[in-house]
C-alpha cells in the first residue's frame, strides 16, 4: 500500500478522524506543515525558525520530512501566488478566513500545483481532513468548496478523467 493510498471506510472507527497509528508519513507532514504554516500566517515566524522547532517535536520522526519541507517552505515562499489562486474563489476576504482554512488552502493549491504524484482527490481529501481536524465546525465544507474550484482550475484533465464518486445510497 503506498503512502497515499486512502485508509478503507472500515478501517476507521464510525465518523471519527484516522488514529494516529493508521496515519501516513504523508499525512503527518501535512499536519506538521499545516502547525507550520499557522505559526507563519499569525506569528509571522520565519520558515526556518518554525522547521527548526518542527523537527523536534514529538512524532516528527513518522513524518515525510521531504514533503513536510516542501510544503512549509513552498507555500511560504509562494504565499502571494497562492493567495491570488485562492482569492477569486472565496466568497468573503482573504483576511477573514480562519488561519486554519487559510494554511490548508495553501497546501492544497500547493500540492496541486507541484506535487503531481498526489492524485487531485488524495490532495482533496487529505485538505478536507486537515479542516476537519484543526479547523472550526463547518470550516471543512467551506475547504472543500474552494479545492473543487482549484482542481478544476489547476488539474483540468485530471477531473475530467477521474469518474464521479457514487452516491450514497440509503441502507435498505
């Protein structure tokens, strides 16, 4: 099973996030990154300064620290790019968004933009977790709604290609 291979529905225990042992390095870098990136958009801590206290947080070792690396110092040193592909998308300021939805954003049109080894859905639903996981109530619905836009904006024949997800039918 490779790094990014989604955990199977029953897998996980009902409606709650991924334990941290069924975690994948991947996904722990988003994590780490996401810590990262808050500590950049509300302290404005420098990018070195915030991967030199990552690294010795506990857990760090079961991370990807090659994609943590590109995550954190990538959407910090594009932060401008980023927020000019996010912005036309929102219906409210950028300045209003919550530091979580903002961070996670970033990484999502990120990853789509330069990690092209991560299946656009795999970047969505590694996104929608992150909100869910550190972000407000509703903040994953509102993350969702704009990676849709950019996957269609940034992974156009990725989309098309890929088939819609079934619809959930009810238990008889």
């Amino acid at each position: 099973m490779s790094a990014e291979t989604p955990t199977p529905a029953n897998a996980k225990s009902s409606g709650t996030t991924r334990k941290a042992a069924d975690k994948s390095a991947r996904t722990r870098a988003r994590e780490f990154a996401l810590q990262g990136i808050y500590q950049h958009l509300v302290g404005r801590n420098a990018a070195i300064d915030i991967d030199t206290f990552t690294r010795d947080l506990a857990g760090f070792h079961k991370a990807d620290s090659v994609h943590f690396d590109a995550l954190l110092h990538g959407c910090i040193a594009e932060a401008a790019a980023l927020d000019a592909l996010i912005t036309p998308r929102l219906d409210r300021p950028l300045a209003e968004l919550s530091p979580i939805e903002h961070g996670v954003l970033w990484i999502g049109a990120y990853e789509f933009q330069h990690c092209l080894d991560v299946p656009w859905r795999v970047v969505l639903n590694e996104c929608i977790e992150l909100a869910k996981s550190f972000g407000g109530t509703d903040g994953h619905k509102y993350v969702n709604g704009v990676m849709h836009q950019l996957a269609s904006q940034l992974r156009p024949a990725e989309v098309a290609a890929s088939p819609a997800p079934a619809s959930r039918k009810p238990a008889p």
